[in-house]
C-alpha cells in the first residue's frame, strides 16, 4: 500500500466510523460536510513560495444553520522545495462557524500550518474552506490560509458530501 493510499484509507477510516453521527444530525436537519478527497491546483499555484501542484484533505463538519459549525479540517498541500525535493505541508483546523447551500459549503475557523521545511508551526492561522460537492461526490474546494486564498482546486479523487 502506498503512503498516499494509506493516508487516503486512514480518512476514510475516520468519516466511515463517524458516519453514525452524521446520520443522527442530518435526522435534525444539520447539515453534513464530509470528505476524504485529493484536489488538483491550476498551474502556477504557491503559498508562502513553494509551488502546489495539489492537496489531500479530508473534514467532518455539522452546520446548524445559525452561522455556527463545529468540527474538524485536515489537509497536506503537496508542494517542491527549491531544492526540488517534496514540501508537504500540513494544515490541521477546528472548525467554528460556517453556511450551506445549493450543493456548497463555506467553514471556518483557526488552523495550524506546518510548512515542513524546519520553521516552526504557525499556530492560530485564520482559515476558510469553500467546497462545492456534485452528485458524483466531486467537486472543488477554495482554501484560505490567513490573508491568502489559494486557487480553486479541482477534486479528482476521493469523495465529497454535503447533507
């Protein structure tokens, strides 16, 4: 198993086991973002300077419908170092506040950014995540970072619901 498949299969793992929980909430009326997927950047994608070519995220989040959202947010924005080596880096987030609808949901709330290059971790990054799910389970996904919006990233892999 490659590590990216064990990544992959640890996600789904975790949406699988909370899955139960998710079908309780939908049954008062929250609405459900889940996803275990892997997106694509256009071309000429970088944060903080080293150029993406995509990322692997995967979320559990209820949303009432009162502006407010409580969940989780992970991420590994795939990247090269200017060595040319790989710079994976990692985006763990709480999910505090967030809206939903017409196949679209936007969550927010403080994140950790570990840029994997021996700096240390920033530590209460604002974020926001915007996904937009079809019914095939695909989709795309906007991440912003603090003060940075990265381009919209095109999912290929994986699935996306929001219920």
């Amino acid at each position: 198993m490659t590590k990216r498949s064990a990544y992959v299969a640890a996600i789904l793992l975790v949406v699988f086991a909370l899955l139960p929980l998710f079908v309780v909430a939908h049954e008062n009326a929250l609405v459900m973002v889940t996803a275990a997927a892997t997106g694509t950047f256009p071309s000429g994608t970088t944060y903080k300077g080293v150029p993406l070519s995509s990322l692997r995220f995967g979320t559990g989040v209820e949303i009432p419908g009162d502006t407010s959202a409580t969940g989780e947010f992970q991420a590994t924005l795939l990247g090269t170092s200017n060595g040319g080596q790989p710079q994976n880096i990692i985006i763990e987030a709480l999910v505090s506040s967030g809206s939903a609808g017409n196949g679209t949901a936007t969550f927010s709330g403080t994140c950790s950014v570990d840029m994997a290059d021996g700096t240390p971790t920033s530590k209460g990054v604002l974020f926001t995540a915007t996904i937009t799910a079809n019914a095939e389970g695909k989709g795309t996904i906007v991440l912003k970072l603090g003060t940075t919006t990265l381009p919209t990233a095109t999912v290929n892999e994986g699935s996306m619901t929001i219920q």
